[in-house]
C-alpha cells in the first residue's frame, strides 16, 4: 500500500505529494521537505531583503556594480549547480543511514516546581502580654473600673484570634491550591514525557522494523528504502522530487517512474550588466541555445544519477536491473491543457552500469551507449513509449461485461443484481479513467478478498493501483465496510481506495476516512457520475427494502 500526503508552500510556491509505504514515513519525509522548504524560504527571505536593501541603497555607480557583480556570481552558480548534477550525486554515499532516520529529539518541556508554602503567624495565645488588661491607678482602686479593662484584654484576644483563624485559613486554602496545581501539573508533564518517550521508542521500533524488512529483501522494504534514498537526494532549488517505484523479486528488477524538472524550472538569468551611460541594471538572460542545451544534459544527469543512487545503496544486494522512466508534467502552450509525457526511459543491469566511469561521461553520449530511449532533443518534450511500466496481471480478474446502456429513468439502482452492479461501477469508472489512458478491471465473485474492481491510471505522480468496492446497500454504511477498504488498499499495496453505494454513510465512517487514501461516493454522487457520463437511473431504498423482503418470503415461505 502506497500512503501519500500533499504538502505546499505558500512562499516557494511549491507543491508536492510524499508518498511512502506506512504514514509515520510519510509523515517523516512530509516534515523533512517542509523544513528544508522553510529553511529555503528563510534564505528566500533573507536574499530579498538583503537585495531590497541593496537595490535601495545602490544610487551610486559603485554600488549599482557591486549589486551587478553580486547578481552575476549568483547566476554562474546556478549555471555551474546544473552541470555538477551528476558528478555532485556520485561523490555522496547514498546508503540509508538507519541511525539518522531515529528520532533523537529530546523533551523540551521542563519539570514544574513547587511554589513555597506560605507559613502564617502563630496563633494568639491568651496569656501573652497584649491580651492582658492595663491598669493604672483607679483601675486597680475602682472594681468597676478594673472589670472593664478586662473585658476590654479579652474583646482584643478575641478579635486577634478571629482575625487570626480567618487568615490562618486562607493560607491553607492558598496552599492547597498551589500544592493541588503543582501535583496536576507535575502529572501532566509525567504524562507528556511518558508519551514523549513512547513515541520515541515507536518510531525507533518502526526504523528498526524497516531495516530489517529491508535487510530481509522484503518487496515492500525495499521499496521503501529506495524511496528514502531517492528523496534524500538533493538537488537545486525548484526541481520536483516525486517517484513511484515498483520492485519485481523474481528478476530482482526496480522500476522507477520519476517526475523530471520541466524547462520553466531552470534559471533564465546569464548576468546583471551596469550601463554606466544610463545609470540603470539591466538583466541578460541566458540563449536559448543554452537552455535546450542545458535542459538535456540536467535531465539525462538526472536519469543517470538515479540508476547510480539505487545500484550504489543497494547494501544487500537485491537489484540486478534497473528501469528509469522520466516523465515531465508541463501546460502545452498550444492549447492551455497540462501534459503529462514520457520522454526518457533506460534499463541497464548493474554489472553493465558498475563499468562506468561516472566523473567522465558525457550524459547524453553515456545514455545513448546504455541504449536509453528518448527523444532528440528533450526540450521538445517528445513523448516516448516507457522501456518497462508496472506489472498489471492479476489472476484475479475476470471478463466484464457493460450494464450502464440497459438503465433509464425508472431502474433501481438500489434493487439491481449484484453482480450487473459491480459491472456497472466498472464500467463507469472506466469512462473516467479513459481520459487519461486508465483502465479498470473487475475480479471474481467471493475470492477477491475484498477487491470489486481494480483500476490502474497510469499517472506516474498521482495515479497507481486503485481498489474500488461496490456496496449495493439498502441501510446506511457504517466504519466496518470503511475500515474493511482501508485494510485492501494496504494488502493489495494499492496508492487509493473508492468505496461506492447506493445508500449514505455514516458520521464514523467519514471521520474515519478523514486524511486517508480513501473516497467515499454515496447514492446521490453515484447518480451524478451516472448523469457525468450520459447515464440516468434512480435510487429508491424503500422499494428496494420492500422487493428484498419479498424475494426472502418467496425464498422460503412460511
């Protein structure tokens, strides 16, 4: 199974799609990208404001030829950056370090400390000599006089020891607040730091269970290593990094479908010249010989990088052949629509392509020689037939036959037979995958292990193996039939799920359809893509109940 996550930069103007065999990996590369967008950006950021202020300052000649000097040196290291693609990718080890795929971050929160606790005044005792009466003179002559004054001491013991006691305790309510807080949390962050740990120990445990998935030559392993290795890849900014692999064990063969850099990626800036005579900055662009010719080479380096990229990390030894096919999605000028073509493919063994002595190589001449097919001249965008593509055989499917021409108005879609049903998705999802060279295929009844329909769109970015299932229900679809498709998708290792029904789905079914490779049609989005494609039918889930019941009564009377 093929998981995929879309990323973007709003800044960069930049767009993606990671896909990776588990979401934690996705989730790992989909980070990584986005770091290092946000650490371009930063650059991005901090080379425009630095040339604004440059460009604002520069109303001197000097400093105009400083900017001038400055903005050349720039464009000669892009130049030079295109034509070190090759010779930059073969003088790094391409091996997966598993070590550096652990996350190693540490808990950043810190441990919460107790506040003191407040210690109040002692209590008022009654001998102490503030509560005791004062006495002058008469007072001790006149009894009156004395029992007065000691009421007078003990009206101020009482009031201390009132005012005392009230204070008293609302310094032990204080100090069971901060003590009750302090132990929620200092329990928390125990929580945080436990939960913090595990997800370290599970994503170590997950790293650990692809190395040995890897080191074991399990299929999917190894695609997925070969996927880390080829997104860890670095090249020149603007340049997508977008693949599809497939990995055939019997002939220890890997396909890789590659999203190769359109020519709009490329620099257009030779220099920026000082005209004295008019004070001003002008920008030279680059020829357009230069372009094509530059375009070519960045693209056959690309290609031939890649091969070296897989056949140099393959530590334990599991490929013996490599398929490259480099495709360029680009808008045709001539009628505004996207293209999506092939315009390179190649296949070479290991041992023919070890005999190369890379840091020498012409690109193209290297490409020709290792009988690679492509187009004269790569500019051009002249789509070429794929050397190798992904195996679609499976024993699993069965002879189809069309259903959509028998419907009209009045047919219940709801109350259809099962199987004329299962033909009627496959065939209407076939109509929608035609476009774009798709097709779809239905396997057989009770042994598909859950697959109605498979459909392969042979988009290499965004296409793939898709699973459809077919659900001709009457009562509302719950998370099981959900969670069921999510299971097929990861079993038959396919990029998508459709789940289609006559009914609706339930709330748990969609949230748990929520940020997965999963679509939900119901009854109604059912009918639309009917209509999409010429069709009309209904969907009545009372009268289909009503002739299911029947049919069970006429099945076994009483």
């Amino acid at each position: 199974m093929i998981w995929e996550k879309r990323i973007s930069h709003p800044g960069l103007k930049m767009f993606r799609i990671v896909r990776g065999r588990d979401p934690a990996t996705v989730e790992l590369m989909a980070n990584l990208q986005l770091q290092r967008w946000e650490e371009r950006w930063a650059k991005v950021e901090l080379a425009n404001s630095k040339r604004r202020k440059e460009e604002e300052s520069a109303k001197v000649s000097f400093q105009k030829k400083e900017l001038a000097l400055l903005r050349t040196r720039e464009a000669e290291r892009q130049q030079k950056a295109l034509e070190q693609i090759l010779r930059d990718g073969i003088e790094v080890d391409s091996a997966l370090d598993w070590e550096k795929l652990k996350d190693r971050s540490g808990f950043s929160e810190s441990q919460p400390t107790a506040k003191l606790l407040i210690v109040g005044m002692p209590e008022p005792r009654k001998d102490a000599i503030e509560f005791q009466p004062i006495l002058n003179l008469l007072d001790r002559l006149i009894p009156n006089r004395r029992s007065r004054r000691a009421a007078e001491a003990e009206q101020r013991f009482l009031n201390a020891k009132r005012e005392w006691t009230a204070k008293d305790q609302q310094i032990r309510d204080t100090n069971v607040k901060q003590q009750t807080e302090y132990e929620t949390s200092l329990r928390q962050w125990i929580a945080k730091r436990t939960l913090h740990a595990t997800a370290l120990a599970g994503q170590h445990a997950e790293v650990e269970a692809k190395k040995a998935s890897y080191e074991s030559k399990d299929p999917d392993g190894l695609v997925e290593y070969w996927s880390q290795v080829l997104f860890a890849s670095e090249y020149p900014e603007g340049f997508p990094k977008s693949f599809s692999l497939d990995y055939v064990p019997e002939t220890q063969t890997l396909v890789i479908e590659y999203a190769l850099p359109d020519i709009e990626s490329l620099p257009r800036l030779k220099e920026l010249k000082y005209i004295a005579v008019r004070d001003e900055l002008k920008e030279i662009p680059v020829s357009e010989a230069w372009l094509n010719r530059t375009y070519d080479s960045v693209l056959y380096q690309i290609c031939l990088r890649t091969v070296h990229e897989t056949f140099q990390s393959d530590a334990v030894n599991a490929v013996s052949l490599v398929v490259f096919n480099g495709w360029v999605n680009y808008v045709d000028k001539a009628n505004g629509q996207e293209v999506n073509a092939c315009v390179l493919s190649i296949q070479t063994t290991k041992d023919e392509f070890s005999k190369l002595n890379l840091a020498q190589v012409d690109p193209k001449a290297c490409f020709r020689n290792l009988k690679g097919v492509s187009g004269s001249k790569l500019a051009s965008r002249s789509a070429v037939r794929p050397i190798l593509q992904l195996n679609k055989e499976d024993k699993r499917f069965v002879p189809s036959h069309d259903v959509a021409y028998t419907l009209d108005d009045s047919f219940n879609l709801a109350a259809m037979d099962w199987l004329d049903f299962e033909n009627l998705i496959r065939e209407i999802f076939e109509k929608e995958f035609k476009s774009n060279g798709g097709e779809v295929k239905i396997t057989q009844a009770s042994r598909d292990g859950g697959v109605d329909a498979i459909a392969f769109d042979p988009d290499p970015i965004r296409g793939g193996k898709i699973v459809i299932q077919a659900k001709r229900y009457t009562n509302t679809v719950g998370v099981s039939a959900v969670r069921d498709l999510y299971g097929t998708v990861h079993n038959e290792g396919a990029t998508k799920g459709i789940l289609v029904t006559t009914s609706i789905y339930g709330p748990d079914a969609y949230e748990f359809a929520k940020g997965k490779p999963l679509t939900l049609l119901n009854g109604s989005e059912l009918l639309y893509l009917l209509q999409k494609h010429g069709h009309r039918a209904k969907i009545d889930l009372v009268e289909a109940k009503r002739l299911e019941a029947e049919r069970r009564e006429s099945d076994h009377p009483s």
